[in-house]
C-alpha cells in the first residue's frame, strides 16, 4: 500500500482532490457541457499505486479508460487562499492517470449518483514520481501524454486548462482546508480511451519530468 508521496518520501499522501472537464475538448468528446464552475471529486489513498505497478479492471466493468493528467503537490496549506498567493503553496507537479470505469461513471451520472464507484477503486490513481515545482517548469504550459502500447492516445497541454492551477487552489481552499501532502488531479486533455488486459501504457509530464509505467490485468 503506498502512503507517502512519490520523490517526497517523508511525506504522508493527504486528500487526492479531482478536478473534472477541465478542458474543453474534453469535456466535448464526452458530449458534456463545459461547466462554469470545476466539478470537484476525491479518490481514496488506497487507489494509488507507482510506476511499474498494475492497474486491475474490476469484473464489474468492461470499460475502463485513461485519463492522463497534470497534478498538484501541495506543499503548505491553508484555507481561503487568494489565488495570487496560490502557487506559493506549491511543492511539486507530477503525472497521475484517473483511471475511470466509463461504463459505471455513465450508470451513476444518469442515477445523479457519486462518481467515487467508477473512479476510487483500488489501482485507480498511478502517480509518477513528483517533482520540486522551481525545476518542473511552468504549471500553465506543461504538455500531458498518454501512450498505450505505445501509441499516442492523448497530447495536451496546460495551456488549454479551463480552469488553471491557481484558480483551482483558491476555490478549493474556499470549501476545505488544503493541507502539506494533498494532492490535486487537474483533468484530463481530449483522447480519453479503453485499457485492456494486457495493454502496457505510459503517461507523461512536460519533457519527462514525471513518468509514470502502467501494465493492466483484468481482475
Ligand atoms: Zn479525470
């Protein structure tokens, strides 16, 4: 079971916030709207695993996607955080993947149920090894890849964030306390798609800052 933050070995995981649809293209091919405010949900700390570890498709699912994203590492909390301040709040970025069982998410949002049965499952948070935020480059122009047995799924970038890394601590500091280890899952560029029993994936963070290694099973 990982604990602690990948490259920051001393410090305990906090909460894992996710922030959804927050790039129009997106939000799009999902034939969503782009919303006015960001959509916040959280994984539990068991769904994260590292680089090298398995993603297990649970029987429940037969769909289960990549969503390759840039994350947060917060480094100092706080509550009501002006968004100037923001990114002093920083320590690191990194990759993650919100693994999504599409299928179950598409069940629960007709239900207007909570999303957490098809994004909180164990193995569903693969996270890189997190990076100091003064040598990861700038948060608001970071390309976020995602290659599945080694072709290129998804091609983002930062830039085209609806909602950018300042913006997002400053709202979610208004509703909860932000605290040292949280960590925030900024949504996923256009491209999302299936991983199968077999496949082997990778998801990458500006010019390899933060790599992450996945293989799948289904369970
Ligand atoms: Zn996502």
């Amino acid at each position: 079971m990982i604990t602690h933050v990948p490259g920051f070995p001393e410090l305990p995981i906090g909460t894992l916030f996710c922030i959804g649809r927050n790039y129009a293209e997106h939000a799009r091919e999902l034939n969503n709207p782009v919303p006015e405010n960001p959509i916040i949900f959280t994984k539990p700390i068991s769904s994260v695993i590292v680089d090298g570890n398995q993603v297990v498709i649970p029987s429940g699912s037969t769909e289960v996607h990549h969503e390759a994203e840039m994350v947060v590492l917060i480094g100092r909390g706080g509550r009501n955080i002006p968004r100037n301040e923001a990114l002093q709040h920083v320590l690191g970025y990194g990759i993650g993947i919100d693994i999504t069982a599409r299928d179950v998410q598409s069940n629960l949002k007709d239900k207007g149920h909570p999303w957490l049965l098809a994004k909180g499952l164990d193995t569903f948070a693969p996270l890189g090894t997190f990076v100091a935020s003064a040598t990861a480059g700038s948060p608001s122009e970071m390309s976020v890849r995602m290659l599945v047995n080694g072709e290129i799924r998804q091609d983002g970038n930062t830039k085209d964030l609806l909602f950018p890394v300042d913006d997002l601590i400053a709202r979610l500091s208004s509703f909860f306390t932000l605290r040292a280890g949280d960590l925030i899952f900024t949504g996923t560029p256009a491209g999302v798609g299936p991983l199968r029993d077999g496949d082997s994936a990778t998801a990458v963070l500006g010019d390899n800052v933060s790599v992450v290694n996945i293989t799948v099973k289904q369970g």
